[in-house]
C-alpha cells in the first residue's frame, strides 16, 4: 500500500511530471500567487524526488529545513493548535484536550494557545511508534509467533502505548498490556516450577 505525500494534493497526478524531469531534465516553474520561480535544472530534480518520496522522507526534510533555515531555530519555532493538528494528523479539538491532559505544553500568547513545534514533532514520533508495535504485535498474533509475545514489553513501548491511548486509541495499550501479563505469568509458572533452596 503506498504511502502518501503531504506535499500532493489527493487525486494529483505526478508520474507524467516526474517522467518529463528524468527523460528531458526539463525546469519546472512553481507559481504562488502573483509570484512565480523557474527552478534549475538540479531543483526540478530536487522537486521530483519530492513529490515521490515518501510521508516519513517528507516529514525528514520538513524537520531538516526547520532546524536549518537562517535564523530560525526548530526547537522554538511555535505552532497554533491548527498547524499542531496537520502535523499529528488529528482535529483541533484533540490536540487541545492533549494539552489539557498534558500530552503537550500548552503556550499561551495572549489568548492564543500555541504549542513548541519540536514537543509536537516528538509527540506525532510517539504516537508512530506506539502505532508501529501495535502493528508488530498484531501481526505476530496472526502469525502465530508466541515466543515474541512472552518477551515483557520495554519502557518506552509502555510509554508511547500509555500516550496513543490517552489519544483515544487503545489498541497499542491492549497489546502491549497482553505481552505485559504473559511475561509476568511465564516468570511466575518458571518460579514456581523451580526448586526451593533449603538451608
């Protein structure tokens, strides 16, 4: 299943684009407005492999230019709680009952509610790797590999599950927990079929 590009537009077209770049190497010409820029040679290349990469290479360069553009620094830049919803991929309202339940440092600027970019970039990480185990475990169920499930789950996976079900998903919580009780029942059948020490 492909990903998405947040760069294109649902239902673009970019293959007969980027076809004509690796063919002809011919420049693109990016309009905004009034204002319009034809690219080079290299940046219509640049601007292809853009429109193809992938969610995850989007978002790489996006948190690249960030922390790398002059005179802005990623970790102050701060975000409104609609930017801070399109980078998490969820409503306004859910980000602002995060903030309430104190998944996100809530700024206020006046009476405005903004929001480190950097905290939400860590929070829309957690949440893709509390989703990732998910995923893996619920995989490995139908699979049929148990031995995976007995292993007790690590810190930060109970963490990012902890954080994903405060979000109103509970699925990653559920498995996670499920591997929790059967390393603890495995540990105590082990204790209990071992022998006693006598003294």
């Amino acid at each position: 299943m492909p990903q998405t590009n947040p760069l294109v537009a649902s239902g673009a077209r970019v293959a007969s684009f980027t076809g004509a770049v690796t063919r002809r190497r011919t420049r693109a010409t990016v309009t905004a407005g009034a204002d319009s820029v034809t690219l080079s040679a290299h940046g219509t290349k640049v601007l292809a492999m853009l429109l193809n990469a992938s969610e995850e290479d989007v978002r790489e360069v996006e948190e690249f230019l960030e922390e790398h553009l002059p005179g802005r620094s990623g970790s102050a830049v701060m975000v409104s709680p609609e930017e801070a919803a399109a980078v998490l991929g969820v409503s306004r309202p859910t980000v602002v009952r995060w903030a309430a339940e104190g998944l996100l440092e809530d700024h206020r600027v006046g009476s405005h509610h903004r929001f480190l970019r950097s905290d939400v970039v860590a929070l829309r990480e957690r949440r893709r790797v509390a989703a990732q185990v998910a995923r893996d475990e619920a995989a490995a169920r139908r699979a049929g590999v148990a031995a995976d499930l007995d292993v007790p789950p690590t810190r930060e996976e109970l963490k990012a599950a902890g954080l994903t079900a405060r979000g109103g998903d509970t699925t990653a919580l559920n498995a996670v927990m499920e591997r929790q009780r059967r390393a603890d029942a495995r540990a105590a059948a082990q204790a209990a079929a071992a022998p006693v020490a006598t003294s």
